[in-house]
C-alpha cells in the first residue's frame, strides 16, 4: 500500500510522536523502581498507574496537535466515535513486567498509521536513554545516529532473541527450539528491547509470539527504515497479524522456513 504524504509532513508527525513519546515516558519513568501498586487486567497481564498516566500524557500532546485522528493505546483503548485515516498506536509502558521487576528494559511505543500503513514511529527508553525514530522513506536513527541493521546471512553465524518460550504456540515451540540450537548465540530480551537489538544490528531476528498493534506499529517502521523486514508468523507484512517476526532481512526466511 503506498502513501501520498509530504517529507514537511512526516517531519512533523515525527516531530510530534518523538515529543509525546519522550514526555509520555518521563512520566513513567517517576515511578520506576518505586513502590507502585500492581493490578491485573483481564487477561492476567499487568497494569500500574504509570502506564495509565502515561498514556493520558501521550493523548494530551496527540490530541492537541491532531484532533481530528483516531488514537489507541493499550490501557485506554480507542477513542470513541472517531473514524480516521490517521490512527495512532500507543504503547505507553511496553515491558510492564519489566517495569515492575526494575528491570531497565522497558519502552514508551508512539506509532502513526495512515490508510493501513505504519508511517512514523517512536520507540523510546526512557530507564537507558535510547531512543529510536523513523518515517516512511526519511531513514531511522537512535539517538541521532542512522540506525541499520546487521548484515549477517544466516543465523549459525547470528544470533536470535524471542519474546518468551513459554508464549511460543505448542505447534511451534520445537522447532523454534531446533531453530535456536543451531544459531550462534541466543537471547531472551522481550518487548520492544530486543526489536531495539534487531533495528541496531546488535542481533540478527527477534520472534515474538503474541503481540497487538500497538505493540509492534512503531517497531516496523523502524525495523523497516533500518533496512529490516518485519512480517507475521506467516511471512504477511502486517502489523495486525497477532504475532511479529523482525529481522535484517538475510535471515528472515530462514526463522520462518524453521518454524513451519
């Protein structure tokens, strides 16, 4: 699917997720590593009053800037009545668990669709002070600096990190595990974090098993303008897909031939 939007105008997009995604996480990081009440959603995933309040500081600066576009996040969902060409993906603490733990590997996700297809996307660290950007045809950087990733062919030379064996699909899980004995190295970083790795060149594949878009919306465009690929489990590039398969592209078919 293409677009027809200006260089001034993706500028400004980014310009404006960049600073959402920066102040949305600022508030996060207030209560990080402080005693913070825990809930469970339904889904037994958890919750704090970080990710809430930051969300509402995310859709303060979005809503302000872009009235008429559509937003969700994670924690408030969509807003109602509005129908939208430009949608907006908030993630505001992707990694709670993390969170919680004080783990330092954490992320605030802003993400612009526009007529289906991800256009600017913002992955911030707040608990590291990283932070990665990219918009459709102007490049990704990290803090800055031109992000690319690696250019290692196949994964017995690489390294492959995934979102949590346990999330895995039965169907699936011996054959990622086959795949991973056969890899150079392996990782474990969930979340946003290992996509971080992947976008960076620091690995090679990240899988993640269970994801929504608001999860992964600004993962692909930067894996995307990194020189990456990002597809479903399917090999589908879509951010709807359910679960996500980032890579630098040479080894891509190589997980997804491993998995099926």
């Amino acid at each position: 699917m293409t677009h027809a939007l200006s260089r001034a105008q993706l500028t400004r997009f980014l310009s404006v997720a960049r600073k959402a995604a920066l102040q949305g996480g600022q508030k996060a990081l207030g209560y990080f590593r402080r005693k913070v009440r825990v809930l469970k959603k339904v889904d037994r995933s958890p919750v704090t009053r970080a990710d809430r309040e930051a969300e509402q500081v995310i859709r303060g600066i979005l809503h302000k800037a872009f009235p008429s576009h559509q937003l969700c996040g994670e924690e408030l969902g969509w807003d109602k009545g509005v129908q939208a060409e430009f949608k907006w993906w908030i993630d505001p603490v992707d990694g709670t668990r993390q969170f919680i733990r004080g783990i330092p590997f954490w992320g605030t996700l802003v993400a612009l669709e526009y007529r289906g297809e991800v256009v600017a996307g913002v992955i911030h660290h707040p608990a590291i002070g990283l932070t990665l950007w990219a918009a459709k045809g102007l490049g990704c950087y990290a803090n800055g600096v031109r992000a690319r990733v690696s250019r290692i062919a196949d994964l017995r030379d690489g390294t492959l990190t995934y979102g949590g064996i346990r999330l895995v699909p039965k169907s699936y899980r011996s054959k990622l595990t086959h795949l991973i004995a056969g890899c150079y190295d392996d990782r474990g970083f969930g979340d946003c974090f290992g996509q971080s790795l992947v976008i960076q060149g620091m690995v090679e594949a990240m899988l993640d098993p269970v994801v929504k878009p608001y999860d992964v919306a600004a993962v692909k465009i930067c894996v995307e303008e990194a020189g990456g690929r990002f597809t479903d489990l399917s090999g589908r590039k879509t951010h709807y897909g359910g679960n996500a398969l980032s890579s630098n592209g040479l080894t891509h078919s190589q997980v997804l031939k491993a998995i099926h």
